[in-house]
C-alpha cells in the first residue's frame, strides 16, 4: 500500500509539472496578441507585420517539432523539456527590450524554436512515467492545462501589463518559463528513467519509415489536421460569423464562444477518466466528431434562437474535449516500438498545418458574404476526423508489421 501510494504520488507530481509546462507553453502562443494595441503604438509596428511575427513563430514551431523527437530518444526529454523552457522563457522574456520589428520577429523565431519541444517532451514523460491504467487521465489532465493556458492568457497579459506596461507583461511570464525549466531540470529523480534517453531506440532511416508508412501513423497526422481546422473555424471565426451572419451582438456572441471553449475545456477530465475505463477509444472518437459535427452544421441553418446556438456550442465543444484523451492513447498505441515523443511530435504537426490552412478559408467565408459556411466547413473538417479514425484491424496489422520487420532485421 505504502509503495503504490508512493508511486501514484510521484506520478501525481510528473502529471503536475508537465502539465504546467503545457499550460505555460499555450499561454506563451497568445502572449501577444493581448497587447498588440500597446506594442503597435509604441514600436509604430502594423498589425500584418505582428501578425507575421505569430506566423513565424508558429512555422518554427510546427518546423521543429519531429527533429525534437528524436532530440527527446538520444537526450531524454527532461533536459530537452527544460531547454525548451529556458529558450523559450528568455526569448519571451527579451520581447520586452525589442524596439524594432526585426528584433521581434528574431525572438518570435527563436521562442518558436523553444516551444517546439513541449508536445514530443510532454507526452514522451508522461507515456514513461505513469502507469498504462491512469495514461488516459494523465493526458487529459495534460490536455486541460494547455487549454487553460489558452483560456487564461488574455487576463493574465492584460492584468500584468495594467500593473505596468506591456514590456513588464513580458518580461513577467518569460521569466516564469526559466524558474520552470530549473524545476524540470533539477526533477531528475521525480521522473526517473523516464526523463531519460531511450535505451534500445531503433536507427533514425527506420523510424522515418516507419512515420511515413504506418497507415495509423498517417491517419492521425490528418486527424490532427482535421481537429485543428474544426476547431479554427469555432474559436476563430465564430463571433465574426454569428455577428455578421445572425445579427448577435458583440457580448452574446462571445457569450456563445465562452460557452464552446469552457465545454471543451471542462470535458477532457472525464475524458481522460473515460479513457482509462475503456478499450473502444475508436469508438469515443468517432461518436463524439459526429455528434459534435451535426450540432456545429445545424447552426449554420441560420434563424435560430439564441439558446439553441448556444447550446449546440456548448454540446459542440464539450463532445470535442471530451474525446482527445482517447485520442492521445490511441496514438500510443500506434507509436508501438517506435519513440513516443517522436510520433506525437510527428502526428502534431498536423495541428500546425490546419492551423495555418484553416484560417484563410473561414475569413474568405466571412469576406464572401457567407458567414453560414463558416459552422459547415467546421462540421466538415470534424467529419474528416471521423473518416480517419483507425480501425482496429490497422493498429493490430501494423502492430504484426512491425514485429515481422523486427525479426527480419535480426535475422
């Protein structure tokens, strides 16, 4: 008893100051925007040169990230999880002593180049250091806080910056990022050998083979694009739609969104509970990108009462959340032999390309006068989730695949 309860305490603490680091790491991606106002005024900067600076630093994020997977087998991912956090906090940090665009779009770079390790670092710790039974928890726990990152950085900027300027706001949460990386550097017997390098890790030319073959690696590479667009066209372009589109007001349709993203927010814990207790992760994906995917189209049938919108928001977003914790296990699974960090790294990146992708699609949308579209091509982004979810039979013939490749190369 006094063993397991030792043991669950530690895995407590590796879930805590991962997901911590997750949550800082959202709040650094929207640190920004917050105080574009501020930083435009004072460095005489135009809002497409800052929002250039956004893209370069998700490019140099979306870029590196497969490259800090394999950073994560031959280093460990503790001290590449730490780095990323020292980078990325002093970068953050050096924000509030840039005086010209190009010294911005340099720390943009360079912060993009630390927040590439956090997906392959994160999930590699945790995948090695908690139990199989509780992963599921673990990852939506993981999941939450990288959402409430997102959630709670626009108050947290705004608030600090109102204590002094924009440039202490920076100053502020960048060098939180390098208390947070002496924390996880100086972790090492709280992770154990899971913060450490992989031992018995398979030659690099293998495990781009096998990234580029797997047909369940694949799918969910284009999941993850598929969630990342659904998710835009919401979190995104909502407001505009249901102002422009559906009369709303300024206030409710932020009410509408409040109530899509706190859904999305609140669900991954049962998420991750749900995970735990069941072996049909297929099946959650494919029921809650469904569900959720019909009450996102029907808002764009139009002429509905509020209520309903924002219920169908809610409903929406709780559906997605719920399901990312069966996710994230199904992509274990799929990982096999291969590093953990290294696929999650891999199939993240799908994230980073519908990011980008998405965006210009809905803002046409909106330009053309069909606000509407905005909820279908939502709902059909989540329909792709669904035709990409990976059937049982693909996770157990790739898993056959790999072993027959294995005793080959051993033969």
């Amino acid at each position: 008893m006094t063993e397991t309860a030792g043991v669950r305490r530690r895995e407590a603490a590796v879930i805590g100051l991962v997901s911590f680091a997750h949550l800082l790491s959202h709040v650094y991606l929207i640190a920004l925007p917050p105080l574009f106002p501020a930083i435009r005024a004072d460095l005489g900067v135009g809002y497409a040169e800052l929002g250039l600076i956004m893209a370069i630093y998700a490019v140099a994020t979306g870029a590196l990230q497969t490259p800090m997977g394999f950073a994560c087998e031959r280093l460990g991912a503790r001290p590449v999880l730490a780095a990323g956090l020292l980078i990325n906090g002093l970068a953050i940090a050096l924000v509030a002593f840039a005086g010209s665009f190009r010294e911005l779009a340099a720390l943009a770079l360079i912060a993009g180049v630390g927040n590439s390790v956090f997906h392959p670092a994160d999930y590699s710790l945790l995948s090695r250091s908690v139990d199989g039974k509780r992963l599921g928890m673990a990852f939506g726990i993981h999941t939450f806080g990288g959402s409430a990152g997102f959630a709670v950085a626009p108050a947290v900027m705004v608030g600090l910056a109102a204590l002094g300027d924009w440039r202490g706001a920076m100053l502020a949460v960048g060098l939180t990022g390098v208390g947070l990386a002496a924390a996880v550097q100086f972790s090492g017997r709280l992770f154990g050998a899971g913060g450490q390098p992989v031992k018995a890790r398979p030659a690099a030319g293998g495990v781009w083979r096998t990234l580029l073959t797997s047909r369940p690696i694949l799918m969910f590479l284009v999941f993850n694009f598929g969630f990342a667009a659904a998710n835009s066209g919401v979190s995104q372009f909502g407001v505009a739609a249901l102002t422009e589109g559906y009369g709303l007001s300024l206030a409710a349709a932020n009410t509408a969104l409040t109530l899509y993203l706190g859904g999305s927010l609140v669900a991954t814990l049962p998420g991750g509970w749900l995970a735990d207790r069941t072996t049909r992760h297929n099946l959650i994906l494919i029921v809650c990108f469904g569900v959720s995917s019909l009450f996102i189209a029907a808002i764009g049938l139009g002429s509905l009462p509020f209520a309903i919108i924002a219920g169908a928001l809610l409903a929406g977003g709780a559906l997605r959340g719920l399901s990312m914790s069966a996710r994230d296990v199904l992509v274990r699974r799929a990982a096999g032999d291969v590093p953990v960090g290294t696929v999650f790294a891999f199939v993240t990146t799908g994230f980073s390309v519908g990011g980008a992708i998405a965006p210009v699609i809905y803002g046409l949308l909106v330009e053309w006068g069909s606000p509407q579209a905005v909820f279908w091509a939502s709902a059909g982004f989540g329909l792709i989730c669904v035709a990409t979810v990976v059937p049982e039979r693909w996770m157990a013939a790739a898993a056959t695949a790999r072993k027959a490749s294995a005793a080959a190369e051993q033969s």
